[in-house]
C-alpha cells in the first residue's frame, strides 16, 4: 500500500497559484474534493487539484527563455571579465619573479664584491698610514746629516 501525501490549503494554493479563499470557496461548494479534515486543516490530494485548477505554465514561456539567456550571457560576461583579470595577475606574478630574480642576482654580486674587499683597518691603522708619510719625511731629513765619528 502507498502512502500518499495530501497537501494542506496552503500548499495547494502555493501548487495551483490560486489564493487559499479561491480553493476554500471550491472545497465549500464541492467543485474540489478533499481526502479528509484533520481539526480545522484540509486534505487534499495533489492529484484532484490538479483536476480542478491545471498546473499553470509560466505566463510567457518565452519571456523565461529570454531571462535565462539573459542570465547565461551575464554570466559568460562575468566568467570572461574574471578571465581577463587572471590573465593580468598571472602577468603581474611574472613580473614581480622577474624583479625578484634580477634583485638577487644583484644582491649576490654585492655579497662577492664585499668578500673580495680586504678587512677594514682600525682607526689606529688608519691614522698610522694617514700621518706616515710625515715620521717617513722627517726620517729622511735626519739621514741627509752626516753622522759624527767617535774616534
């Protein structure tokens, strides 16, 4: 045995596109039956409202075909907008590996240029090299007097 399942006044009326009076009025006057009344509630089989009140096609099929390509080339519109705007970011990643690359590369070259350097001297070094050339000159200068001998 089936179980079969009936719909309520308001189910029907949101099925059949009918207000619940209408369908009211139709069960009052015996136009619509109905399987049973639960308390206040109505059961009526899907089946013979369907009888009574068809099942409505939409008003304009054509006005809902209209609508979907409408949607459909909306949504191409979209899809290839989104395309577009992939395309630039995987551009802009190329770049940017680019940039990334060439600022390694000149960081490498950087890092041998500074191990190729000798150490830095001290600032005592430095001054010694800065102020030689005066204890050098004034060496010389002695040299140049002739020396005493001690006999």
């Amino acid at each position: 045995m089936q179980s079969q399942t009936y719909l309520t006044l308001g189910q029907a009326a949101q099925k059949s596109g009918k207000s619940k009076s209408t369908l009211s009025k139709a069960l009052k006057t015996g136009r619509l039956s109905y399987v049973k009344k639960v308390g206040n509630q109505y059961r009526i089989d899907p089946a013979e409202l369907h009888r009574v009140f068809p099942l409505q096609q939409p008003a304009n099929v054509e006005a809902e075909r209209m609508e979907t390509q409408k949607e459909s080339s909306t949504f191409q519109l979209e899809i290839d907008r989104l395309r577009e705007q992939l395309a630039r970011e995987r551009e802009t990643v190329v770049d940017l590996r680019s940039q990334l690359d060439a600022e390694s590369s000149k960081r490498r070259k950087l890092a041998m240029m500074l191990a190729d350097q000798p150490p830095k001297k001290s600032f005592f070094d430095r001054l010694l090299d800065k102020y030689s050339h005066l204890y050098s000159t004034a060496h010389k200068g002695f040299s140049k007097i002739p020396k005493l001998n001690k006999s």
